[in-house]
C-alpha cells in the first residue's frame, strides 16, 4: 500500500510539474536551413486522463509570415528520474492566431488543412527542450523543424546576442551571458591582467546570421608590455603565474563550485549531449604576423562535471571528449566557418555533463602580438542523425541516389530484426517500423540523433511478407513506448480497449485500459 502511494505522489508530482508556460528562443528552420528565431510561449497543462495538452500560439515562419496556434492533445508523458519525455505524433489542424493587427485570414496555417506535427522534447529542472517537426511538403513542398530551447545539447547564448558589463577594479568589459574573460578572472594575479579589457560587443556578424551580434575577443599588454592573448571561456580564467606558460593561468570549471558572475551565471556551462563535431564563424587577424606563432584556438571538452582546466597541469580522466582545432589561420581576416569533429576517448563509462570551451587569439600561450583580434560567432553543436550502413538479412542495400530510399529485393516473412541499421551519430538511434504494401513490406526507419531531432527513411523490400500477428513490428527506442492493437496496427492513442506494448528491450505486455 505505501508502494502505491508513494508512486501517486510521483506521478502526481510530475503532472504538476509539467503544467506551465514555457518560454525559450525558438529556432526555426525550413529544409534544413535556419531561418529564423524568435521568443517563444509553450504552454502545457494536464488533462482529465493523466495525458496533456501542448500548445504553440502565434507561431511565425519569420518575421512577415504568421502561420498560427498549433495545439496537440492526448500528448503523453514518461518520467525517468529528473526528466520527464515527450514524443507524440498527430495530424494537426493549425488555427488563426491573435496578434495585433492581423484577421484570421492573414494566417497561413488554416489554409493548409490536416498536417503531421511531431513533438520530440524534455522537461528538466523547470526547463523544456523540444523539437517540433511540421511536414509541409505536399503543399508548400517545406519541411519544418523548429528547436525550442537548448536541453543541455547546445551551448546557452552560443550565437554572443548577449552581454553584461564584467569589473575588475575600476576596469570594466562587456562579457557575454553564460561566457567570460579577464575582468571575471581568479587568481593570485587578477587584479594585474584583469584591468585589460579583451571582450567586446561587436555588430560584425558572420554571413547569413540570424542575429546582430558577435563577440570580439582582442589581445592586449598588461604592465604595458607583457602580451596577455584574448581568452574566451564557458569555464572561469585562472591567473595564477607571472608567466604566460606556467599551467597556472588556465581556464577552469566545476560544476560543484557555486560563485557565479556579474550577471548571475556560474562559471560553467551544464551539458548533457555527444555532438559529434562543433561548428563555429571566426574571423581572425594578428597585429602583427608571428610567423611562428600565426594560430588561434578553439577547444572544447566535454567532461563528467568535476574540475578540469585548460591547459592541463596533469593527466585528466574525467573528459568524454575534445573537440580541438589550434590552426585558426586569419585567411585575410575573412570569415571562416570551422566544423570540428570530436574525438570521445574509448572505454570511459563517463556520462557527459558539462561543456568547456576555450577561445584564444593564440594556440601558444603570450605568444601573439598585443593587437591580435578573433570575431566569434554562431557556436553549434551537431548531432549526426544518418545511416551509415543498413542491410536487410545480412545483404547490404545502398539508398537510391540524391534520396532516403532504399530498395531491395527479399523472399520471405520480413521482421524488424532482419533490418540492421548503422547510424552515422554518436548517440544517435534507429526505430524500424514496417507495414505491409503491394508487393512487399516498407520499413520507414526513423533515425534519431542524440539531441532528438530525426531523419526518416524508407526500406522497400519487394517480394516480402509480413509475420503473422505483430511479431514483424519494431519495438520503439528506449526513449519511447509504442502501442498496438490486436490486429497489429499501431495506434497513437492508448487509452480503451486492449493493447499491446512494446518498449525499447522488445518487451510486451497485454493492457486493458
């Protein structure tokens, strides 16, 4: 009896927890190119039979286009610890929104009719991540993706639209939110290379940006004559040493360490994602040409939390992964997008939850000039959500050129066990659902990449069967539970009548709701 109770106050707990106003950045992007972002209110309220309702009002698709209010219900909702999962899918009818100055007319959504919308997200510690899908293609030929949130999975103010003003003394400098440099530095000798300004607001902004700012990260004298290279850290910078390579002067987070800046953010940044590569605008120039020395830096580790610095002072094993490239070259100070890979150490049972990042205008420590300057912008962290390999019954079959078709030909009952697919992405996942058609069977594979956005695609396998029963029907991932009927047909909403549930291990269990 007190098991039960206890799992009602739970349950009960995280029904409550769930109800609110959720308010973010939403990123949209159409094709698979970000167009727009824009503030955003998601509201979520529990409903009668333990599902919920999930809302989006006054969505835009830029600035000129209003599209309208799209409003899912029966949304269903799993805990595990801390986090409660989001994923539905549903045929959604957009309405008219409510903004001042438009009629009903002005709205592009109700012109659309029925459209599938998938709802892929979490909620933590008060915060919701979700990826929300709209397929448009059959009438605007758009597929759109709209991220809300960061989740953990990208760096917070990673595009530097942000700043707040950082002291040292009378000394002050405009530091991004969620970032810092000098003038919020530790260290015996704070005071020396914290009164040089090296980060500021700049409108310089990388092609084809979203946003209206960068940030420029300058080198400078301290003392007059001893280079200090611009720094740029999620973590907080150290100095410690009068010379520049003692591994005293680092950048460093904790995630048990509670002090926090000028605008109330630690000096660290939480993360809980495996990107496979990060990506990010730089625009570079020296004062003067080290030939030596002609580099910037990025690095970015991904650790289990627990202190580490950079440079490192001793051998670490608390990190995932690096993510490094220290040969920014200035290519006539022109902007450069870099997309660099990371490198996750093999055999560490380490779960990643926190990012350090460091920015420098050299990869040599004081080796720069006192005029060096680094624009950056638009930081990403991306998740690789493609197939790799797939084969059906040991046989490798290769996707139709320019498409996420796949076609083969296969004697015999077909089930999802018989389908192998290797993923390109570090976390990311396959789900493997198959229907019977003329012919033969499809499998529509949904790869999901570790930061929950996906890729569809589609197996044809002419002259196969399905089993008898659900036994050719894939179990959903272990982020999902899927219900079926008894004829075998999936069915989204599992309240009435009797059920079969499958989880991410293949179970099954008989449910009469």
């Amino acid at each position: 009896m007190k098991k039960i109770f206890t799992s009602l106050c739970l349950a009960m707990a995280s029904v409550w927890a769930m109800a609110a106003d959720y308010t973010d950045m939403l990123t949209v992007s159409i094709n698979g190119k970000d167009v727009a972002q824009q503030p955003a209110t998601i509201v979520i309220n529990p409903q009668d039979n333990g599902l919920y309702t999930l809302q989006l009002d006054n969505f835009m698709l830029g600035a000129d286009m209003p599209v309208g209010n799209i409003r899912l219900t029966d949304v269903p909702c799993s805990a595990d610890g801390e986090t409660s999962a989001i994923k539905v899918t549903q045929q959604v009818t957009i309405t008219p929104g409510n903004l001042p100055g438009l009629s009903d007319s002005d709205y592009l959504g109700p012109m659309l009719g029925v459209l599938p919308v998938c709802v892929n997200g979490e909620l933590k510690g008060g915060e919701l991540y979700a990826v929300i899908s709209i397929d448009m293609t059959a009438s605007l030929g758009q597929y759109i993706v709209c991220t809300f949130g960061t989740g953990g999975y990208q760096l917070k103010n990673s595009g530097f639209e942000s700043f707040h003003t950082a002291a040292m003394g009378t000394a002050t400098s405009d530091e991004p939110n969620n970032w810092h440099s000098f003038m919020s530095c530790g260290g015996d000798y704070a005071n020396i290379v914290g009164t040089v300004p090296h980060t500021f607001i700049s409108e310089e902004v990388r092609p084809g940006s979203l946003g209206s700012k960068s940030v420029l990260v300058k080198s400078g004298k301290v003392l007059g004559f001893v280079v200090a290279n611009g720094t740029l850290t999620t973590g907080r910078l150290q100095a410690g040493a009068m010379s520049a390579t003692d591994p005293k002067n680092c950048s460093f987070s904790d995630l048990s360490l509670s002090a926090a800046d000028a605008n109330g953010d630690p000096f660290f940044a939480d993360f809980k994602g495996m990107p496979d590569s990060l990506t990010v605008w730089v625009k570079f120039s020296q004062g003067t040409l080290q030939k030596d020395h002609p580099y910037a830096t990025v690095n970015a580790v991904i650790t289990d939390g627990t202190y580490y610095q950079d440079p490192e002072d001793k051998a670490y094993d608390n990190y995932l992964a690096k993510a490094t490239c220290a040969t920014i070259e200035s290519k006539e100070a022109s902007w450069q997008r870099l997309s660099i890979p990371f490198v996750y150490e093999e055999g560490k049972n380490l779960s990643p939850k926190a990012m350090h990042v460091t920015i420098s205008t050299n990869a040599d420590p004081g080796a720069g000039t006192g005029n060096d300057m680094l624009y950056v912008d638009d930081i990403a962290l991306v998740y690789n959500c493609g197939i790799s390999r797939l084969s059906v019954k040991g046989q490798d079959v290769a996707a139709k050129e320019g498409t996420n078709v796949y076609e083969a030909e296969v004697a015999g009952e077909l089930t999802a066990s018989d389908i192998e697919v290797t993923t390109d992405g570090k976390a990311a996942k396959a789900d493997v659902r198959l229907e019977a058609m003329d012919g033969g069977v499809k499998a529509i594979v949904t790869v999901t990449a570790g930061d929950l956005k996906s890729n569809e695609y589609v197996l044809i396998a002419k002259g196969a069967s399905l089993p008898a029963g659900i036994s050719g029907i894939a179990a959903g991932s272990d982020r999902e539970t899927l219900f079926y009927n008894v004829g075998g047909q999936r069915v989204g909403n599992v309240s009435g009548g009797l059920l079969i549930e499958r989880n991410g291990n293949g179970a099954r269990k008989i449910l009469t709701k």
